[in-house]
C-alpha cells in the first residue's frame, strides 16, 4: 500500500512540478482527515523520499526520483530472468555529475545518427569550454551552433566531424569555442 502512495505522490509531482499540499494530499489518498496524511508524510520523511524546508513546506529528497534496478537483460540469446528488485537508481545521480553545469537540448537534424543521434532526441550536455579529440559536443563555430564530433589533428588544428556520410565536416574560418560535451542521449519510444 506505502507503493501506491509514493506513486501517486510520484505521479502528482510529475504532473504539476511541485509537492502537493496536505489537503490535495487528502484527495490524492482517498483520506479523509489530515492527521492521516501527516502520519503518511512522517513515512515518506523517515524512509527519505521527502523533506520539510524552513517553511514546513515537503520538498523531494535525493531518492525521490529513485527507479528500481531489476537487474540485467540479456542482448543476445534469450534466457531466463527473474525480476527481483535488487537496487534502485536515482536518474539524475547516475546522468548528471555536475549539475549546476548541465543542460538538455532537443536535437534538430540528422547530421548524428550514425552516433544513435536523431531528430527530436534530448541530449543531457555538460558545459565544459574543454574536450578531447572523438567527444561529442556542442560548438559555436563562426557564429553557429552545432553538435558534432570534436576532432584535433595532429599539427593542432580543430574541426568538427559529422556522424552521418550525407554531411561535410566542419573546418572553422574564424574560431571554433566548444560550449558543452554531450554526456547522454534520452530517446522516448
């Protein structure tokens, strides 16, 4: 039951992108007073999964946004699994280490799908004015920007490289500045 509750909680938050009050909270649950609410609040805080600011308003913990990790699937031949929860994985520890310096983009092009980058993909970048030769990043080149492969030739010049046969490389005739480096594509099905 405690499962139905942080989902719903879960569900309410994605929704409206904020904690819910102890009234809607009543509705939420199907309880009928908010003492009952408050007894489920002092659940969630002492499993971690919420917090009470300065002003006693709840606010998501780090594990709030935590996904079950089940285990392992294999991408070969079939063979038999048993779902058994062994973990979970808060998504934004595991996809954003810094995440003051992170930002998402919406891909618009094709110029990236060799790289399993397509059109109305996200991409989770990290800004960085850095990066070594093969990294996928953002770049402002002449004035423009693009995400590609961010290629050093040997006498040190910089260009940048498309992952689809269709599209030229880039050579800059004034500068290249890197803004990001791509850390994780998001596709939805």
């Amino acid at each position: 039951m405690y499962n139905d509750y942080k989902n719903k909680l879960l569900s309410f938050y994605q929704r409206e992108n904020r904690m819910p009050t102890y009234t809607e909270m009543m509705s939420l649950f199907g309880f009928k007073s908010k003492n009952a609410v408050a007894r489920l609040v002092d659940k969630f805080i002492e499993a971690g999964l919420v917090a009470k600011d300065h002003l006693g308003r709840l606010v998501p913990e780090s594990s709030f946004n935590d996904v079950p990790l089940l285990g392992s699937v294999k991408a070969g031949l079939p063979a038999d699994v048993a779902e058994q929860s062994y973990d979970t994985v808060n998504l934004d520890n595991y996809l954003v280490s810094k995440k003051g310096n992170t930002y998402m983009l919406e891909v618009d092009g094709e110029s990236m799908i060799e790289a399993y980058i397509a059109d109305g993909d996200m991409v989770l970048v990290e800004k960085t004015e850095k990066a070594r030769d093969g990294d996928i990043v953002i770049a402002d080149v002449d004035g423009e920007f693009t995400m590609k492969y961010f290629r050093v030739n040997r006498d040190g010049s910089l260009w940048l490289e498309p992952a689809n046969k269709d599209f030229k490389p880039i050579y800059p005739k004034q500068y290249l500045h890197i803004n990001g480096v791509v850390k994780a594509v998001i596709r939805k099905y």
